[in-house]
C-alpha cells in the first residue's frame, strides 16, 4: 500500500509542478507525472530505508517514508527542469 501511496505523491507533485509551477512546460504534462512517480518511488522506497524511516511492516504506513518520498519527487522535479533550462536534453 505504501508504494501505491509513494507512486500517487509523486504524480501529484509532477502534476502540480507542470500546471502549477510551469516546471518541465516544454516537455509537457506526461513526462513530469511520469518523472514525479520515479522520484516518489525512488524516495520512498530507497531513501527511506537508508534512513531508516521505512515501517518494518510493509502494510504499514509511515509518514516519514511518505515525506522521503515526497521530496525526492519535489527534487526530481526540479533538478530535471534545471537540467532542460541549462542543456536542452
């Protein structure tokens, strides 16, 4: 349940960088959805262990893996447009 909950965030996020925020605008809506859910993923499910904020039991919910996964979608987000303003890749 937490992956499903990781993968919304990180949508969310790319969502609301695009309309929002007009993060990642050139490349269009898809991707930034698309790189918010690998940055969600990412965050919650390997940042948080590293940290050691991830639940031992898997169906359980952690706030703090959730908040892992929500910046590491926010930096996802933002390092990928930075990347587009700097190199055009």
């Amino acid at each position: 349940m937490n992956i499903v909950i990781w993968v919304l965030a990180g949508a969310a996020i790319g969502w609301v960088g695009y309309a929002g925020m007009h993060v990642n605008s050139e490349r269009g809506l898809f991707i930034s959805v698309v790189i918010g859910i690998t940055g969600g993923f990412f965050g919650g499910n390997v940042l948080a262990p590293m940290f050691g904020t991830a639940p031992a039991d898997p169906s359980a919910f952690s706030l703090l893996a959730f908040l892992a996964a929500v910046a590491s979608a926010v930096g996802c987000v933002t390092l990928t447009d930075m990347i587009y303003e700097r190199y055009g890749v």
